[in-house]
C-alpha cells in the first residue's frame, strides 16, 4: 500500500526475497504502473480490491497521517501488517488499532529497520555484554539534507514537509528514539528544542536537539536535523568503564579504562569493528524478519507497542518545544 520511495524500496527486496505474489496499490496511477513496469507485480485498483484477494501480509508504505486507516482495514481483513515508521502521526486511534489486531491476533509490526543494522547490533552486543559497565550518558545524532533524500525530483512534493501528512523531522527520524528505548529502555522524561531554521520551503520542523531522562539513568542527546549536507548517523555512549561510538560510514570503536590513554592515534588503542554495510542489507534482514513473523515462525522484534511507546515520546517532544518545558512520561 503506497508505491513512494520506501515502498518501491520494500518491492525491490521482496523480489530479491523470492517473493512472487505482490500485490500494490497507490493513489497515483503513474506510482502504480511504474511498480508493474520495473517489477512485474500485479496492480489493485483500490485498497478494498487488494484486500479481497486476503494477501498474507500488507505493508503500509503511505504517509503518517493515513496509516491508521489503511492497516485498521487491514487487520479487519486478517492479514498481518508492517507499518513503516512512524506507526501515525497522532496517538488517536492507536490503541484501538493495536486491540483489533490483538483480538484478530494479527500482527502489526513497526518499520524501524535500525534495529538490523550490523553496526548498531554489535554496540549492542557489547552493551549487553557489560563493555562499558553501567551506561551514563548517550549522544545520538542523525542528519542529511533534505533535497538528497530519496528518489524524489522535488524535495517540496515530499510528505516530510507537510504537517497535514504528519512530516517533520522528529517523526521521520523517530528510528533515534526507537533505538533509544531498545538500549536503554524506557524514557522518563524530554526536553526538546526545535523549529525550521533553514531556507527549505517546508511547513515542518527541520531540526530538532532533544534531552532525554531514561528510566535506566541514562541521560542522552538526541539531534536530528535535514539540513546538514553531509549523511550524517552516529552514536556515542559513555559508561563508567568505557566508550563505545557508533558511526554508520566507519563502523564500532570501543574504548575501555585500558586502551583509552591519551595518544595522537588512537586506532592503535581502540578495538575496531569496520561495519560498513550499505543501506539494503538492514531492510532485507527486517523483511525477512517480517516473512517468518507472517508465516508463524518468530515473533515481532518491533511491535505496534514499541512504536506507540516511541510515538508517545516524539509528540512530548513537539509538546516540550512548543511549551519549551520538560515533559514527563
């Protein structure tokens, strides 16, 4: 449902995945046959039309503000549901749509495919291995100018600048605060600053600087931005016992009491992981992830939960810059 850039991406990989019976469906016609020249995939006239043929599986791939509507159709079919990120642009409606699924025992998973990024599952696997003992602070950075996004012609025609389709930086770059709770568990408390500061004809904040209170202890710093011209992903954390930085071009650095001494180079002093994946392979891992998750074989890494738990904190966000207060959670 929605043949844009992510979902032309998602039908790319199906493809690749061996899957043979695709169905899609967009409100533009030249999106659609686009899908059937490149892809072979068979077209539905409406979204009624593609769920009577009751696919498997129903990827949600449309702006935030109509993602409720479609995967509450979709559920009602009984068909499983991915919903790229964010799961709405609103918290209303969300509950309900979490206990239909619920009732139908249908899944409703959450597109945030960080969470199958080499790199930052290696710095989990040394935070839950102790690497760093407790946590203390983290700093998350994401930033890229909005114009080079995606496959898009004019960065005007995107949904990111519009606030009746739910853009704005701090729900499309959510993955930062998914990926927070994932470290670090729940968030206890926020502070925002953001707004447009640039030129970028957009209706929508284009930058965001967030202060996070994690239940855990851990404070962090969130920064997310469309505006930097270079790709910019990053995170660093620092614990009693050790640093670990996360960098999506260079890969995992660890830094320990031992190996952290001053030096002009500290390649020789840190321990390297060179994860340096493209961007593919984290959508084709959560993908396959979603298959087995239709077909009963795992369950859900990121659930419909996980993503309300997250779009509750980026609304509080929005709250805490438009009242310039902390909120609580």
């Amino acid at each position: 449902m929605g043949c844009g850039s992510i979902g032309r991406r998602h039908i790319r990989i199906l493809r690749a995945l061996g899957e043979t019976e695709i169905l899609a469906f967009d409100v533009s016609a030249e999106a659609r046959d686009r899908m059937a020249r490149e892809f072979g995939v068979t077209l539905c006239e409406t979204l009624e039309d593609g769920l009577d043929r009751a696919p498997g599986g129903v990827l949600v791939c449309t702006p935030p503000t109509t993602h409720l509507e479609i995967a509450g159709m979709a559920v009602r079919a009984k068909c499983h549901v991915f919903i790229e990120k964010p799961l709405s642009h609103a918290l209303d409606g969300v509950d309900e749509l979490l206990e239909t699924a619920r009732t139908a025992h249908r899944i409703v998973y959450v597109g945030y495919n960080l969470r199958f990024h080499p790199g930052l599952l290696q710095l989990k696997r040394l935070l839950d291995a102790g690497a760093v003992d407790r946590p203390m602070l983290a700093r998350i950075e994401y930033g890229y100018y909005l114009p080079y996004w995606r496959d898009i012609p004019d960065y005007r025609s995107n949904y990111m600048v519009r606030a009746s389709m739910g853009g704005g930086i701090i729900l499309d770059s959510s993955h930062e605060l998914d990926y927070l709770r994932w470290l670090f568990g729940e968030v206890a408390s926020v502070y925002c600053e953001a707004g447009k500061l640039s030129d970028l004809e957009m209706e929508t904040e284009d930058s965001a600087t967030m202060i996070l209170r994690m239940r855990s202890g851990v404070v962090a710093q969130v920064h997310v931005d469309c505006v930097q011209q270079q790709y910019t992903r990053t995170c660093k954390v620092i614990g009693t016992k050790g640093t670990i930085v996360w960098d999506h071009l260079e890969g995992v650095r660890h830094f320990t009491s031992e190996n952290a001494a001053p030096t002009s180079n500290v390649e020789k002093v840190s321990h390297l992981y060179p994860i340096r994946p493209g961007f593919d392979p984290m959508y084709v891992e959560e993908l396959r992830h979603f298959i087995t998750c239709v077909r009963g074989a795992d369950q859900p890494q990121v659930t419909g939960e996980d993503g309300r738990r997250v779009l509750e904190v980026a609304l509080a966000a929005r709250r805490s810059a438009r009242e310039r207060r902390e909120v609580l959670l």
